[in-house]
C-alpha cells in the first residue's frame, strides 16, 4: 500500500516539501489555484 500526501500551495516550501516526500517513496499531489507556481515569489523588471 503507498502511502499519498495533497499539498495545497504551490509555494518554494510546499513545492520542497513534495519533492522530499516523493523522494521518501510518497505518492504526492499538488494543488495549486492559480495558473503558475511559486506562491508569492515574484520577478520585478526594471529599466530592462
């Protein structure tokens, strides 16, 4: 029997944790509600 982890947020500690846990052998889903990973991570552009 496998074991299955949901993670819901799609942020650098979820998205770290879920790779740890696959590693671990855990069959994981994540859940995200927006269109693009990373939680509140952001990119700003300027004067380039």
């Amino acid at each position: 029997m496998s074991k299955k982890v949901v993670i819901i947020g799609s942020g650098f500690s979820s998205l770290s944790a879920a790779c740890y846990l696959a590693k671990a052998g855990f069959e994981v889903d994540v859940f995200e509600k927006n269109k693009t990973v990373g939680g509140r991570a952001r990119q700003l552009v300027r004067d380039g």
